[in-house]
C-alpha cells in the first residue's frame, strides 16, 4: 500500500514519501535512503526497479518522467527536487539540461 499523497506540499514532503514508497516496495533499509544516495549503487535498486518507481510516482502525482529520466536522476534527493519541480512544488533543479526542461514542461503543465 503506498503512503498518501495528501500531506505532500513541498520537496521534503515528497522526499519522504518517496521513500516510504521505496522502503515498504522494495524493502531497502531506511538508512541507507539518504538524500545523497546513489540510487542504483547506494540503495541497490536495479534499473527495472528505477523505472518501475518513477512510474509508481508518475502515477500517484500524475505526472509524465521523459524516456531519459535516469540519465539525468542520479540520487535520491535529485528525484525528490525532479518531481516536486514537476508537480509545482520546487523551483527547476540545476542539475537538469536545458533539453531536459524542455521535455518536461512539454508533457507536465505543473512544472513551474
């Protein structure tokens, strides 16, 4: 059961809920969800995983991740910033490309 969207109002929020989702999911110790884990070295997830959870997450909050998401999401905290940015919760991440921006405003009105 994944944990409510109701309280998500800001990036931290989407933090924890995000790793809730990957705690309770794929049971990975919560411990290790830090901020700036790696998400496939650190946490261990596989790339079927990643995409699964983006996909879990595109769906809670209704947004749409373009096809080359995990090239430009390398830890847990840049997921977090990546979705609150698209959802209207967080200003645009530095970290993403431009052609990156461009591709997510185009399929996600929220971003702001």
């Amino acid at each position: 059961m994944l944990p409510p969207i109701d309280d998500v109002k800001n990036w931290m929020n989407m933090f924890r809920w995000i790793v809730k989702m990957i705690r309770d999911e794929y049971e990975v110790d919560e411990s290790i969800l830090t901020r700036s884990a790696a998400l496939e070295t650190d946490c261990g997830l596989m790339i079927e995983q990643l995409e699964a959870i983006l996909g879990v997450v595109g769906e809670s909050f209704s947004l749409t991740f373009p096809p080359d998401t995990l090239n430009e999401v390398l830890r847990l905290e840049e997921l977090c910033m990546l979705a609150s940015w698209m959802k209207g919760l967080y200003k645009r991440p530095s970290f993403i490309s431009d052609e990156f921006e461009a591709a997510c405003r185009g399929m996600n009105p929220g971003c702001s």
